[in-house]
C-alpha cells in the first residue's frame, strides 16, 4: 500500500539518526510532507534529497525555540518524538545531572512538543502524536536505572493525552521498541564494558536485533487513518525480549 500518509504534514524529532530518522523517511516515501529536526544540523542536511521537503535545527530541551518552531510551522497531522538518551547504570551511578538530563531529554521534550502544537492539531480536526518510548518501560533491564524510569513516564505521559484529548480527534499512542541496531549500539555496549558487549552479543543470540525501519513501519501504521481506532497503547515491537 502506497501513499498512506498522502496529504498529511509530519514533523520528527531527532532526525538525524536512528530511529528518528527511519521515520522521517518512512513518512516521505508515503506521501506525508516532513519537517525533520535535529539539534545535529549535519545530521539532516542531506534528508532533503531523499524525499524530506524540510529540516530545521530544533533543540527540544528549550522551551522558547519549540514554541516558536510550533509557531511557525503551523498546523499539522502527526508529532513523530523520537528524542532520546540511554543511561547505562543502576541508581548508584546516577548522578542528579544524569537524572536531570535523562528526564530532560526522553520525557520533558515530549511535553514540550505535545503541549506547543496541540492547540493547533485540535483546531485542525485532529492528528495523531507517537512517542518512542522503549520495552525497558514495561520491563526494565539491568543497568538502565534512569533510561527505564524515563520511558515508563513517556509510557504514561501518552496515555494520559490519549485519555484528555480523544473527543478532540487526537491520537496518542507509544511506541515500544526492543533492542534496535543503530550505528551508535554497539559502541555504547562496548563502553560499558564487558557485561554490555555480552548483553549485546545474547540479543543477536536469540535472534536477531530490530532494525530502525521496521520501528518506522509502525509509526507510519499510527500517523495514518489505519489507526483512527487506536489511542493510548504501548505497541511493542520486538523479537521475543517480552516473552
């Protein structure tokens, strides 16, 4: 099925890489105009050539420049926030700039996205809002203290939008993805030494690992009209981390 997203106006946070990314493209190719964003403007330079009609530097830790991003972009269908940082570390590692940052980052953003370009989704008809949140939401893993509380608040924080604003034709679901093959992973679990390089090692043992694209398959299931019946759920997707 071709051009599901034909009409509509998407904008993606955290663009430039990763899952963000998928997404902004995944949207392009069916027929959605897209504003990618990312705070890394090297990152999304070349989206352009690929079918993005717009990116835009947006820093979503400040409150003023997503508003008057908001602002000028105007009305639009569907909010991809795909912003995000994974602590590695128990609560004895977690320092309060960790935590601040953390939050800061995966859930205060979402906030402030949510909150910038509501009024004018409501005022439009409706539209659909998805967050990337993460399987740690539902079932934290070792080591990811404040990267599993962190995501359970974006969990709950899209239910509760979904729960507010459903009479208003607004959609509101999470995304929760498993272990994902990014460029970045496997660098990120060697850092952690040798207990994150054999987490890594296990995952591709059971399987394999998901893949930024098949995340974006399911952000384009939620920002197109296949879903208008769907609002408020953490969708999983995951080969076999919740069994």
């Amino acid at each position: 099925m071709a051009n599901r997203l034909k009409g509509k106006r998407a904008v993606v946070t955290a663009a430039a890489a990763g899952i963000g990314r998928a997404c902004a493209l995944a949207f392009a190719r069916e027929g959605a105009t897209v504003i990618a964003t990312d705070i890394n403007e090297a990152g999304i330079a070349g989206l352009t050539r690929e079918g993005v009609a717009e990116v835009a530097k947006l820093d979503v830790r400040n409150t003023a420049d997503v508003n008057a991003f908001a602002k000028r972009v105007g009305k639009i269908d569907i909010l991809l926030n795909a912003a995000g940082f994974v602590h590695h570390g128990t609560i004895l590692d977690c320092s309060e700039e960790d935590f601040d940052f953390s939050f800061d980052l995966n859930v205060k953003s979402m906030h402030r996205t949510i909150k910038a370009f509501l009024p004018d989704m409501i005022a439009g008809g409706g539209g659909s809002i998805v967050n990337i949140s993460s399987c740690a939401a539902l079932r934290p893993p070792a080591n990811r203290y404040v990267y599993s509380s962190s995501k359970a608040a974006v969990s709950l924080l899209s239910r509760a939008v979904a729960l507010d604003f459903i009479t208003k034709g607004i959609r509101c679901n999470a995304i929760c993805p498993g272990t994902v093959e990014t460029p970045s992973m496997l660098d990120r679990a060697a850092a952690q030494g040798p207990q994150g390089k054999e987490m890594f090692i296990s995952r591709q043992k059971m399987g394999r690992l998901g893949t930024a694209e098949e995340i974006a398959s399911m952000a384009v299931y939620l920002g197109s009209d296949e879903s208008a019946f769907t609002t408020g759920v953490d969708l999983v997707v995951d080969g076999g981390y919740m069994l």
